[in-house]
C-alpha cells in the first residue's frame, strides 16, 4: 500500500506551471472591482512580474511599506500552501458587486469555504483586502507554515535554489525526505499497532477469523490515515508550483475521505458481527433477517456521505446538485409509488413482526414456509417446494394465518361405527377412546372433546377433537398416525366394526338359515375386561 501511495506522489507532483504572469502581459492597479484587486495581488508576486511593492497595495490601512510587502507574500503563500488555485475568470469585475445582497455590502470572499476570513470589501470606492484579512494573515500563515516558510529559504544554499524542469533542487530533495520519513513513519505505526492487534486477535472477545480480519484491517486504514495527514503537514513548506500542490491537496483529501470511509465500514462490521452473534440467540428469526438489511441501508449511507464531501472537494455545488436530485427524486417517487409501498411494507412487518422466518403461514391461497423477507418482497417456499415472492406493500395489507405461532395442533375427525353396534359397546368405545387422548404424551389434556354425536344416514357417528403439542407440522403427523392406529387396535380389541357409505340389501331369514347380522358379545363384565387391558397395553407402549 505505502509503495502505491509512493508511486502516486511522484505522478501527481507534475513539474507545470500555471502562471497568472502567463495570461496577462500587465495589469493596471485600479483596485476597481474585485477581480483587479485579486489580479493585481497575484500578478505581481508572480516569478515573471515580481513586485511586492506593488502587490501590496491592494492590502487596507498598511502604512509600513515593508510589513505591506511580508504580508501580501504570506498571504499567496496561504494560498499556494493550501493548494487553493484561484480562478481569476471567476471572480467579479463589478465595481458595485455584493456578495450578500441583503445587508447591501460590497465585499467578496474568494474562498468561502476554506477561508471565510479572507475577503475583499470596498471602501471608499476601491476594492482592498479587509482590515480583518490584513489581521488574520499572519496567524493563517504559521498555521500552513508552522516551521516558517522565510527561515527555511534562508536556510538553503544557492545551488539549491538552481531549477530543474521547473522545481527547485531542494524542492526535489524535500519531496525525497518527505517520502522517506513518511516510510519511516508508516514503520513505527505498524510496530506500534502489531502488539495491540496481536492482542486483540487472541483475545476472546474476536474469536472468529471474521473479526481479527477485520481488526487488521483497521490498524492498516488508522496507519495510512496518519501517513495522509503528516504528507498534508509536509507539503506547504515545499512551496510547489500552485497546480501541482492543488492537485496533491485535492488527491491527499480524496484518500483521506476514501480511507475514513472504508475505516468506518470495517468497525460498522464489527458491530455487525456481534449484532449477528446477538440474533442467533434470540427466538425471532426475523431479526437475523432484519441484521443485514440494517448493515446494507448504513453502509448505502456511508457511501453517499463519502461521495458528497468527494464531490466538495472537487468544488462541485452540491447544493445545486442536492437541490436536482431532490426535483428528479419527487419524480421518481411519484413514478415509483408501488416500490415505496413495498418499503414501507417491509418496515411495517419487521415492526409487528406478523411471522418470522420458518414459520408456516397461508394467505390468498398460498401455504408455505418464509425464507427470507428483503426491502422489496417476501419469499415463502410453498410445500410444492416451488418459491413464491410476494410484495411487502401487498403482504403488509393481507391476512395472514399464521400457522408457525400455534401453541397446539388441532385434531378433528368423525370416527363413523355400524348401526348394528351395541349400544353399550359405543358407549364403551367412546370411554376408550377418551383414553387415548389421556394416555397419549402429545396431547392436550385440558381441552379435547370425544362423544357420540350423531345419527349419520349409514353410520353411528363419533366426534374425535382434540389438540397436539407439536412445534412442526412432521410431528403432528407422527402424533395424528398414533392416535388413528390406537383407534384402530381399540376397535379391533372391542370387536366393532367402522362403518362406510354403502347401501345394504337385508333379506328376511328363510326357514332353517340363520340371521346374517353379526353377532356382538355384549357381557358388561367382558367388554370391561377388554378395554381394561386395551388401556394397560396402551400405556406399556
């Protein structure tokens, strides 16, 4: 990473120089409007038209000629530090400009952003850097310059003052210390930061390889972090041409934003990974859905900041921009109603929480099991195994039967007896079968009705309700199968048979034949004695 960042400076430090001593072949001090103040100031403090003399009367209320001069070159040097290129095309030529119209004063800030305290006003009719830009120079200037930019010129012998391909040659060798002791730097942070990172990678609370991953990420991004800033620190006292120290502040201020960025995404991980961690021990499944759709709707949000102070310091009007995007997006929203819909129907389910993932739910004719429930659709995996992905916006307003929230699993049947079946053996039967919901150790004892409850027009029909306790659907089928094969032994063991639809021919008995109806044996004390074991087999079972 450092030999990349290495490699960029020496690309972006081009050897250009953008002159305004280039564009113009004089420049008459008329201090008339905002533009041929600023011209004036730049013009002559250019290598070509050097004349500090005259630069500095485009200061306000600076009676000392030299101190005017000392401060009207610091003043460019702020500007030449910061990297602030100024477009002179832009600025006004109108005499009269107010750049608040409002109050109705006459003053222009060149770099409002950066630094609203230099501006110029007008007074008595000329246009002059305020009284308050003429204060603020000399603490702006140590601020850039905290090593002083005059002693370190001093300081260099003439032959470093010799050009080559239009720097200095202690600018080259500036610019070779400054790479070597920001390699330097990037060493001790690293060995500062390995024994912290060794140390939280062993500790337990990042015990997955996904968290001491992301911890190394972050030392690294917190270490390029304070390689970026002590490269901004060491660029003003270089006093590169302004095109070239523009452009390494812009690159300089894009990789800090880029690095910033990805730093907050890896420690948003983090969080995430525990908030993972935290779901899985939760009951609702829901929130483990909820887990990534916070993580994605953040990081969109962390994108979207990032490339907006991207774009200012492009210098990019991202008011305008905002405003645009605001036109466009009432447009889009009027345009994209039925995906607001479907947003906000996720929101409602993730808020009430009408199923969570696994549950078995049935609406509009769908019967299913949730699987996943996105911004936009839910997706329910029917039991025909096929996916059916339903709106939220649509799903938010259904009825929703939701089978996976059931405590018990009814059970309800007509158990249907032959009429030729002794009243006392239904009678006992029905005891037997009260039996089999008592005995059983899946259902509920509280609640559950057995009666004999109707005349059918072919059968003696027995009413059979009653509730499992069964969390899943394959247990109540395993608890349905064991009460309908005990309802089958049970009237095996009793002797009744179980009536179908069918249509029965009786012919009266002919001399000498018995009678065809099947003979019960209907002894009390016999029928007793069967069920009686019926229910002890039962129970041994």
């Amino acid at each position: 990473m450092f030999r990349r960042i290495t490699f960029l400076f020496l690309i972006l430090f081009g050897f250009s120089k953008a002159l305004v001593a280039q564009q113009f072949d004089t420049v008459e001090v008329t201090l008339e409007s905002p533009y041929n103040t600023v011209l004036s100031h730049l013009f002559y403090l250019q290598e070509e038209t050097y004349h500090p003399e005259i630069a500095a009367q485009t200061l306000y209320n600076v009676t000392d000629p030299e101190r005017a001069q000392r401060l009207a070159i610091k003043l460019k040097q702020i500007f030449d530090g910061e990297g602030l290129y100024v477009q002179i095309r832009t600025i006004p030529q109108d005499p009269d400009f107010s750049q608040d119209s409002l109050s109705g004063e006459n003053f222009y800030t060149i770099f409002p952003e950066e630094l609203p305290e230099i501006y110029v006003e007008k007074i008595d009719g000329r246009w002059y850097y305020s009284q308050e830009t003429v204060a603020a120079i000399p603490a702006l200037h140590k601020k850039v310059y905290p090593w002083g930019a005059d002693l370190l010129l001093n300081l260099i012998p003439k032959w470093g003052q010799s050009k080559v391909l239009g720097l200095a040659m202690w600018q080259y060798l500036g610019l070779l210390i400054m790479l070597i002791a920001g390699l330097l730097l990037y060493v001790v942070v690293s060995k500062i930061l390995n024994p912290i990172i060794k140390r939280l990678s062993n500790s337990k609370r990042f015990p997955s390889m996904i968290e001491k991953d992301l911890v190394r990420k972050i030392a690294r991004f917190v270490s390029l972090l304070i390689l970026l800033r002590f490269f901004r620190f060491m660029l003003p006292p270089l006093q590169l041409p302004i095109e070239s120290s523009h452009f390494a502040i812009v690159v300089i201020k894009l990789l800090t934003i880029l690095f910033i960025v990805m730093l907050i995404m890896n420690i948003l991980s983090v969080f995430i990974t525990y908030g993972e961690q935290y779901t899985l021990k939760t009951e609702s499944k829901l929130d483990e859905q909820l887990v990534p759709i916070i993580k994605r709707t953040l990081q969109a949000i962390i994108v979207g900041i990032g490339i907006i102070q991207g774009l200012r310091v492009l210098q990019v009007d991202v008011t305008a921009l905002i405003a645009g995007i605001s036109i466009g997006g009432l447009a889009l929203a009027l345009a994209a109603q039925d995906m607001l819909k479907n947003l906000f129907g996720s929101l409602t389910i993730f808020l009430d929480r009408p199923f969570q993932i696994g549950d078995w739910i049935n609406f509009s004719g769908v019967d299913g099991t949730v699987e996943e429930v996105g911004f936009r659709s839910t997706r329910v995996r029917t039991f025909e195994n096929s996916l059916v992905y339903v709106p939220n916006g649509k799903l938010a307003d259904m009825v929703i039967n939701n089978y996976g929230l059931r405590n018990y699993r009814r059970f309800k049947t007509t158990i249907s007896l032959t009429y030729d079946t002794p009243p006392l053996l239904v009678e006992k039967f029905v005891e037997g079968l009260r039996e089999l919901v008592k005995n059983h150790p899946k259902t509920r004892k509280d609640a559950f009705e057995v009666h004999f409850n109707a005349m059918g027009a072919h059968s003696l029909d027995i009413l059979f309700y009653a509730f499992f306790e069964a969390p899943t659907w394959t247990e109540e089928l395993e608890g349905k199968q064991d009460i309908l094969l005990s309802i089958l032994k049970l009237g095996e063991t009793l002797g009744v048979r179980f009536a179908f639809p069918t249509t029965t021919m009786h012919v009266e008995e002919f001399p000498g034949n018995g009678t065809t109806a099947p003979k019960y044996d209907t002894d009390p004390a016999s029928i007793d004695q069967r069920l009686k074991g019926f229910i002890e087999d039962m129970n041994k079972k």
